[in-house]
C-alpha cells in the first residue's frame, strides 16, 4: 500500500469504526458538511449520514456531555475538539462528569475525545496547547498521544474500543509532514504500551508525539559522538508504561525526558518521581528535562523557536547527561 | 381554590393515577423527614437537601415518564427518584454513605444512578452540566430507535450557567427528545431570583431557543402532572425539546445548616399555607378519592416502610477502606458489556443504506419552532390556556403568575394551573 499521512490514518480509523460499529458517531463542530477543520472526517457524511456524524453548535461543554449521554445507551461517539486548546471550554462536563462516572456510580462512558494538538505550526497561544496534563492529573481517563500514523490508527482504533473516556491528542505538526505505509486491514495498538523505537545503551530518551520525531533526530547525532541513545515512544501517557521506561534505564542508567508540554507540572516530572521511587539506585544522573518554557505558546516564529525544544537542545541535553 | 382548579385541569386521571401521586408526595416528605431526624443524630455523613414544599413538581413531573424513559435527578429532587422506582434505602443509605448504597459510599444525596434498569443518571454538583446529557441520551435513544423522552430538572439558580444555554442550545437545534423542569423556587442559596434574572418568567428563557415551554403552579400536583405529561408526549412525537417553568418556592435553607434568615417572614407564610401534600388532601378529600380510613392506611404503610428501609441503612456497615482505590477505570468486558438496545434495524445505519447525497441541508431544520420557516411557527408572546385548561371563570393570565414574590404578600393565591406558551401543536 501507498504511505498515508498521519492525517489519513486517523480518519481511517474513524471510518473503519464506524463502517464496522454502528455504535460508533462522530460529533463535533465542523465535523460533517466541511469534514472537519483539517479534513480529517472527510467524506464521512457522506458515507454514514447525518444521524452518525453530527455538526453541532459552537458548544463544546454540549459536545461533551451530549457524547456523555450517547455512550450511557450503548454508543461509542467520537468528539471531536475543532482545535485541541478549546478543550478548556469543557473542563468541567470532562473532569467533574465524564470521568467520575465509573468510579462513582459505576457508569462508564466508553468515549474518545480528539483533536488537534501542539504547536510548531505558528498558531499561536489558543491554537498550539499540549493539554494533556491538565487530564493526568484527573482520574478517569486515558491519554493518547501518538507519533506515527501507523500508531494513530491503531490507538485511535483500540480507543473507539475501549471501555473509558479516552483523550485522544493528535499533533497537527505530523499531520501532513509525515508518511508511513501501513498494513491494509484491520490491526489495533493498545493503549499502555510504549515502543524502543531506537536501541541504544549510554542514555534513555523517553518523549511522544512530535517530539519523538526531534529525539530521534538527536539520537543519530549523539551517534555520531559516539553516544547511543535508547528511544522510548511513550505513546500513551495513561496507561504509562512503566515497565518499559524502568528496564530501559535500568540499562542505560541514564534518563533524559522530552516533552513540548511547558516544563512545571510535565509529565517529566512524574517520571522523575517513578524513577526516583522505583528505580533510585539504578540512576547514575539526575533525569534531565528538555521542554517547553514554562510560558503561553507565544505566535512569532522566533519567540515559539525559542518556546519548543529542538533537537539540538535534546543534543546538548543528552552529551551533558552522558558524561555522568 | 387550587384544589379545584386541578380537578378542572384533569379529566382524564384515573383514580389509581390521583392517588399514587398523592403516595409518592407522601413518601417523598416521610423519606426526608426521616433523613433529618437521622441527621439530628448525626448519622447523616455529608450535608441534607430539603425538597419540602416541592415534592408536587418531583413526583408529578417524573410520574408523567415511562418506564423506559430516562431522568436524572437534582438535589431536591428525591421523589423523582421514588416514583421512577428507587426504594428508599438507597436514599438514606446513599446519605449515611453504607457500603450497600447504590454508590457503594463513594458518593452520597441524590448522587447516584442506574443505566441498566431503572434508566437514572446520576447527578453532579455542578449545575446545568446534565442539560447536555440528557440531550445526548435523547439524541442516542433516537439513534438506536427507542422513542424515548429524557428529563432533567434544573433550578432558577442554575438557569444562569453557561452550560443551560449549551445543552439547550443544542437539544433545540438538535429536536432532541427533551423535557426540562425548571424549579423556580424563588431563591439561590441566598440570593433571590430578582436578583439573579431580569426576568418576570423563567419559562421566556425558552424563546432564545425557539422552544415549546409552560409555566405551571409547582405546588399543584395534578397540574404539573398534566402539563409534564402533555410535554412528554409532545417531545416524544418529535417537537423538540420542551421548558416547564414551576412556580414554587424552598422552604428549608440551602441546605440543613443554613437557617434562611433571608426569606421575608410574608413570603415564607404565604407558602406554607400553600402546601402541596395539604392542598392535595384537601382535592382529594372533597373529591371522596381519600377519606380518613384511606389516609390511615397510607400513614400505616408509610411508617412500616420506612421503618424497615431505616433499619436497613442504620444495620448496613461502612465501606471497607479498600474499596476506596478500586473502579476507576472499566477494565473490559468483563467490567462492563457494553451493548445498546436496538430498536431499529442496524443495516440502516450502515453503508450504503446510511448514506446521504452531498446536498448541505437538514430535513426539518431551520423550519422549526420559533423560526419564520412553514413547519411550526410559533408567536412567542401570544399566551393561551392549555386545551384542557381551567374553564372560562377560572382562565389565568401569565401576569397572575408572573411574580410569586410579589403574589406573595397577596393573600390571595394565583388560579393559574398551567399556561401554555407557544402554539398549540401542529
């Protein structure tokens, strides 16, 4: 098969759901007659009509909880955030309702909200958040963050699928920038489960989405100085992989976090506590940090190369780490 | 008198019909008197709700459901629960946080839900956020063919958030199945409705969306009885979401510890002489539905009840610390099977039957209520008494319900049953 965008790979997923599952709708602003603010449910209307995917009202604690109420009957809906950043507007039906559900009163609402993510592409402050910590830090859900097409859809697949209200974040840098060919038919990735997406022995680089791409990218360079850097794709940061990220620095005894979330509050940070709990005696460094600055996503492209790691700050990050 | 007013309003209650609401109001105040006294022994965990004096709109609006409809409860509103079939030991138990509450402790008040049987969605604090559920459970049991209604309450308070206008914002645009009862009971905590809307009727809240909406005596039980089952039937038959604005008034504090010192003494005599259950007993005693030895019989089987449901809660033990990390997440099918009821046949859902041409309109939209379209125009401002409403003598105007606050320092109560805002139906 031809190599699909990453853009591609999620409305396949979407469609093969919904061609599969009737329980399956997509709900969101823009979704049906325009096919989505990138394209991404493209030609779904016209596929599977008006009663499974919805245009709504500029809305989105509606879309939230009307999603909600789909899935206590049994369907499986797909919100979509127009833009991820406004997923601020429904915080409250999202953290208070959606995710309390099944562990108060034993509902759970098997339903995935996705949209655009990140920045890189000169959005600006309301239009390149990463706020996928905002969502960790509630019990509740799982959190989605995938780097590949070939991952998207199958995370996206195996989140349609899932029993819990699922945030799917989808980096809109690696939209239309990356291909990949992927296998034709059906295959799921399942959440919880990261990927060694480089081997390597001195240092540990754990990251996901776009940054997974910039580490990699750093990695090879490292190479070249001699350092081998361990590449570890986080995929989903709910369910975090711990057993992975722990026998990887177990081996490299070394462990460098990179994240394009701001630093404070990262999931950087919750590393360094799992790290410094479960794996302490096997760390020859402190686990470093390469992230955002702790600031709004500012809109000049000089100010947002300043605001975003690259890799040459993950470079310099990691030959400092592996002298240690 | 209201009394008779309601018997005007009513013709076509069956004697059973008269007296199971007047049951459900009865077991919905002996249930929360019995909470207080147990609150008053300090074996209530959390706080008390009162719906004292707004038992009428619980249980004459959820009595106008069916089975297979679905509500989700507010705090005060503990008799819709009873009539959709909750016992009461979930309800103390829920309040005194036993592990054999339907939330297992986690969770207390009305706080709790059942989507398998009895079709309840459990409410959260924050107020408005159920509008959009049940707008989606309106929205999804279309989908899956099931001609079911939703309805959820809200009060005047809540009415101002944000979320209201989202979720019946949506609901309208989406004709979506659903009944919403706003509880105007005069005051936020402490803050009375004049102060919080600029806004005679609540019920006007409804033209923003081009909705259908009532104004009805909330402490009328057979009116709201009436006219929650006239919106039923209208918002199954596809007329969109409906607004029912209930006149009536709290007459206990926010919650146990506030003493309401902020209600004028006029106000809160002129509603305490307008008790639902008394005003009730009064119809139905003149209407030889009730006489002493039937009343007798209730009280009899209500004391037993409780009494039974009581011990229950009080004997039930407290939730094992361990059970506080578990269930956040379903892990599977074994945790949840997750199956819809379909009531239509799928293979129209899925391609190629599914499929539309790429002609960028909605049937039916844009031609709905409140729209200048041919489908169901409606003259907001027009204000006409229900079909079965109060004879000739009897007919209301909305200004004789439009300020409760200010009718209450009249001594005279208003006639009003149940004024219908809007056109009739198509």
């Amino acid at each position: 098969m031809a190599p699909i965008t990453f853009l591609e790979a999620i409305r396949q997923a979407m469609f093969e759901e919904m061609a599969a599952d009737p329980r399956v709708v997509l709900i969101g602003e823009d979704v049906g007659v325009y096919g989505g603010a990138f394209k991404t449910s493209e030609g779904l209307l016209e596929k599977f009509g008006w009663e499974r995917v919805i245009d709504t009202p500029i809305s989105e604690s509606a879309i939230i909880g009307a999603a909600c109420g789909m899935s206590y009957l049994g369907l499986r809906p797909i919100a979509e955030m127009q833009f991820i950043d406004f997923i601020a507007c429904c915080f409250n039906q999202l953290t208070n309702f959606v995710a309390k559900g099944h562990y108060l009163w034993n509902a759970p609402a098997p339903m995935v909200v996705r949209g655009p993510a990140g920045g890189g592409v000169h959005g600006g402050p309301f239009h390149s958040l990463s706020p996928e910590m905002y969502f960790l830090h509630t019990p509740g859900f799982k959190i989605v963050y995938p780097s590949t097409p070939y991952d998207a859809k199958g995370l996206l697949k195996a989140s349609i699928r899932d029993n819990n209200p699922v945030l799917f974040f989808e980096h809109k840098f690696l939209y239309r920038r990356i291909k990949e060919e992927i296998p034709a038919g059906d295959y799921t990735v399942p959440l919880g489960k990261a990927i060694v997406r480089r081997e390597g022995q001195h240092v540990t680089i754990l990251s996901y989405a776009a940054m997974m791409h910039t580490s990699l990218e750093a990695a090879e360079a490292l190479s070249k100085e001699g350092i081998e850097a361990e590449v570890i794709d986080l995929r989903t940061l709910m369910p975090l992989d711990e057993e992975t990220i722990l026998n990887s620095v177990r081996k490299t005894n070394k462990c460098l976090v990179v994240h394009e979330d701001t630093k404070t509050g990262g999931i950087a940070g919750e590393i360094a506590a799992i790290l410094s709990e479960k794996a302490f005696h096997d760390l020859d460094g402190p686990l470093v940090r390469v992230t955002s600055l702790d600031t709004p996503v500012p809109y000049a492209p000089t100010l947002e190369e300043a605001f975003l790691p690259n890799a040459q700050k993950v470079f310099a990050a990691a030959k400092s780490l592996a002298r240690f | 008198m209201p009394a008779s007013d309601s018997r005007v309003n009513s013709p076509k209650l069956s004697r059973q019909q008269y007296l199971d609401l007047y049951y459900y109001m009865r077991l919905n105040r002996e249930v929360e008197e019995t909470m207080t006294r147990l609150f008053r022994q300090n074996k209530i965990v959390g706080g008390l709700y009162s719906s004292l004096g707004q038992e009428a709109i619980s249980v004459g609006t959820a009595y106008a459901l069916e089975k297979r409809d679905w509500l989700a409860p507010m705090i005060r509103n503990i008799g819709a629960l009873l009539v959709k079939g909750v016992p009461p030991r979930d309800i103390f138990t829920q309040h005194m946080a036993k592990y054999t509450s339907p939330t297992k402790g986690k969770d207390g008040t009305s706080h709790f839900g059942d989507l398998e049987n009895l079709h309840i969605i459990s409410p959260i604090s924050m107020l408005g956020d159920l509008i959009p559920v049940l707008t989606g459970v309106a929205m999804a049991g279309r989908y899956l063919g099931q001609k079911i209604v939703a309805m959820t309450w809200i009060g005047d308070g809540g009415s101002s958030t944000g979320v209201f206008h989202e979720g019946l914002n949506l609901a309208a645009s989406q004709r979506a199945a659903l009944v919403l009862i706003l509880e105007n009971n005069l005051w936020a905590y402490s803050t009375p409705v004049r102060r919080q809307v600029p806004l005679e009727n609540l019920a006007d809240r409804a033209k923003a969306y081009g909705i259908t909406s009532y104004i009805v005596d909330g402490n009328d039980v057979v009116a709201v009885y009436t006219t929650a089952k006239e919106a039923v039937e209208r918002a199954r038959s596809g007329d969109g979401p409906i607004l029912i604005e209930a006149k009536t008034f709290r007459r206990r504090g926010h919650a146990q510890h506030d003493p309401a010192e902020y209600v004028p003494p006029a106000q809160r005599e002129y509603w305490e002489k307008r008790d639902p259950i008394a005003l009730y007993e009064r119809f139905l005693s003149a209407e030889k539905l009730l006489d002493a030895k039937g009343k007798k019989e209730i009280d009899e089987k209500l004391a037993a009840l409780l009494e039974k449901e009581r011990e229950f809660a009080e004997n039930s033990p407290m939730p094992p610390p361990e059970l506080a990390s578990e269930g956040v997440y379903c892990s599977g099918p074994e945790c949840h099977e997750l199956q819809p009821k379909w009531e239509r046949p799928i293979d129209e859902l899925l391609p190629p039957k599914s499929c539309v041409e790429p002609v960028w309109t909605v049937a039916g939209f844009g031609h709905g209520k409140g729209s200048s379209g041919g489908g169901a125009p409606i003259h907001f401002g027009d204000t006409q008494v229900a079909p079965n409403g109060p004879a000739e003598a009897a007919k209301p105007s909305v200004t004789a319900l439009a300020n409760p606050a200010k009718k209450s320092l009249n001594k005279k109560p208003p006639a009003a049953k149940s004024v219908r805002r809007g056109k009739a139906r198509r």
